[in-house]
C-alpha cells in the first residue's frame, strides 16, 4: 500500500513540511507494511513558497530589505525554472512573526520589504514573481509594495505621502511614471488563501487588522484608509478593486497590486498543487492523508485540504483528514471530498497544551490508522484495501 501524505501547516503548532513527517513516523511505526511519500502543501498562507522552492529544487537568494517597521533585516526569495522564476514568501520581508507584540501598529507598518525583494528578483532577471501572501503584519493594501517599484502616492499638494498607509487619508493622485519598467514583462501572480474583500465587514481591516495589532477604532480608520485608497486606484487605472474576491489578502496587498500592477489573482493550492505537479503523486497513491489545525465547511472555501481532497477524488484515491479540529456533525458537502475525518485530540486540554502536543498526536492517530488498515486487510483477504 502506498500513502500520500500532504497535510497543510497547523498554524501556531506545526509547518506542513513538521506535520507530514509526523503523519509518516505514525504509519511507518504502525503494523501496516507501506510506503509514503510526504507531500506537504501550501494554499498562499505563510511557508508555501517555501515548500515550492523545496519541491522543485529552487535556489535561495539573500538580499538586504526593510521590515514592515523600516528596520534593516535580510530576508530570501527562491529561484525556480532555470533562474525565470522567482518566489517570494511576503512574511519573510513584512511578516508578523518579524515584530514583538508591543511593536504591532498596523497604521504605520507597510510591506516596503516586499517590494524590495521583488526588485531584486527583477534585478537578476525574473520574468515571473509568485507571491504568497501568509502572515503579514501589513493592512497597507500594497502600498509599502508598490512605493518601493517606485509608485508615488502624493496629497493634494503633489508631495509624496511617505507615512503608509496613515497617510493615505491625504491621498489625492498616484503616480506611476518612475515605476520600474521590467514590471511591464514580468508576470506577477498572488498566491490567495481566502476569498474575503478588501472592504466591508468581511474585508482586510475588519478580519484582519485585529490579528496585526489593531483596536476597534484602528480597523475604523483602516477601513477608511482602504475605501479612499481604492477610489482613488479606480479614478487612477479603472480597476475596481473594492469587492473582488481575495481583494482582503494579506491587509488588501493583493487588490493594491492588482489595481495599479493588474497582478494576477489565483487560488492559492490549485496553483500549488498544479505548479508541483502533485497529480503524478496522486497516481502511484492508494490512499491520501491531508489536515490542518480546523477542518469544516469554512475549508471548501479554498483551503489546502480541500484542494488535496478534490484532486484525490477525480482519480478515486480515498481521503484521510485529520486536525485539531472538526464539527459534530460532518455535513454532506464534507463528506463527499472527505471519506474519514478526525480530530487528532486525545483527552481535554487547553489550547496552549493541544498545540503543543501536535506533533505527538498526528504520529498517534497516523500509527492507529496504520494499525486499523492492516487488520482489515488481514481480518478480511478477500476485501483488497488498494485501489490500484
């Protein structure tokens, strides 16, 4: 028997690359003679750029940037396809993870990093950029990004506004005249992990300026912030950018870059899964076992699970979900991608304590998997467990 094992990170306890290895050490300690392959995957959130590098054997270039506070730090980006293809992980210039918890202002941190390291892509010669989006500590709505391509945002004054995005309450004109040219040839894609707008109460500063440091009165004049920003981008180039789907990614950086760079928007594990060609995976597997912290009905919208368990059911590979976390009742839209789901919890605990102890826990549930698949196979011959 053969397993393919391509769990998403379980935020806050385990990286997608941690969880597969923990799933396989079940298995392989489980009394079910099989072999594995670990397949971590990656829906845009934090690290699947990383796992992209990795799969395909990209390079690591190093360059200078700021961090979403102006600090100097050095952060990475990943060279793919025979040095056209650069990757970028937008938490390793602008992440949360970069700034204490006192340290978070998302009024005054901006994304300026990011752009840096897509002018050093574009300084060795990228054609293509992929951004992942995951883990910012941004709600600038790119325009940290943009400001270091080189776009102007100016008041009503023509001078520059310098304070992003606070000062973008002044915004009067954008000027793109000294963007940097190579833009024009590079195709620029996001990588998105969700589907929420840039405005509104679903929207990049209601959702998610609270999980960067904002209070209720910040997400307010965020809010306000990003309206006049994005009337300002469609006066400017015609876009609309207010209620496109994943316009809320990473603080609106996603519908800052598809406004003024017309930056292509994809969902984020179809272009993962495509990009590594994960189905060649799924054809020499016999089952699929995939996760992440919370698996329910908010995961068809898009999130890494379901884009694995989607794949595995149009070559007829059952599914094995496993997470922290499912609902009472698993409902049928669930159940159609998902033939088991389980909660890796073995007795009550506080979250700090279930974090913790993630890693022990899928190598516990994979190893009573195993130990289950084999005594039916041996329980029941005549009932091959393989479905190739």
């Amino acid at each position: 028997m053969h397993i393919l094992v391509a769990p998403n990170a379980f935020k806050h306890a385990l990286d997608a690359k941690e969880a597969a290895k923990a799933i396989q050490r079940g298995l392989l300690a489980s009394k079910l003679s099989c072999t594995c392959e670990c397949f971590p995957v990656g829906d845009g959130g934090n690290g699947t750029c990383r796992l992209i590098g990795d799969r395909l054997q990209g390079k690591i270039v190093n360059t200078p940037v700021k961090d979403p506070l102006g600090r100097p730090i050095s952060a990475s980006f990943g060279w793919i396809d025979h040095g056209r293809t650069a990757i970028i992980e937008m938490a390793d210039a602008s992440g949360l993870h970069l700034l204490e918890q006192n340290e978070l202002d998302p009024l005054h941190a901006n994304a300026y990093g990011t752009g840096q390291l897509i002018k050093a892509a574009l300084e060795i010669g990228a054609r293509k950029i992929i951004v992942g989006m995951g883990g910012s500590a941004t709600v600038d709505g790119g325009s940290g990004i943009l400001a270091a391509l080189g776009v102007c945002f100016l008041d009503e004054d023509g001078e520059e506004i310098m304070d992003l995005p606070f000062g973008l309450q002044k915004l009067h004109a954008i000027d793109r005249s000294a963007m940097d040219k190579r833009l024009q040839e590079c195709e620029l894609t996001i990588l998105c992990d969700v589907t929420n707008p840039l405005l509104g109460e679903n929207g990049a500063a209601h959702i998610f300026g609270p999980q960067k440091g904002a209070t209720p009165e910040m997400v307010e004049t965020l809010e306000a912030i990003l309206q006049h920003y994005a009337a300002v981008i469609l006066s400017e180039t015609g876009t609309a950018i207010s209620t496109m789907a994943s316009g809320g990614v990473a603080g609106g950086a996603s519908a800052g870059l598809k406004g003024v760079l017309n930056a292509e928007l994809v969902n984020g594990i179809d272009y993962f899964l495509e990009l590594t060609q994960f189905d060649k995976s799924l054809l020499k597997s016999d089952w699929v076992i995939t996760g992440e912290g919370s698996i329910d009905s908010q995961t068809l919208q898009g999130k890494g699970p379901y884009g694995v368990a989607k794949r595995a059911k149009r070559f007829g590979v059952s599914v094995i979900g496993l997470a922290g976390s499912i609902p009472m009742e698993i409902d049928d839209e669930l159940s159609h991608y998902f033939d088991v789901l389980l909660a890796i919890g073995n007795e009550p605990s506080s979250l700090a304590e279930a974090l913790a102890t993630t890693s022990q826990n899928l190598s516990r549930v994979a190893m009573q998997l195993g130990n289950l698949l084999a005594g039916l196979r041996s329980s029941y011959p005549h009932v091959h467990a393989d479905h190739k």
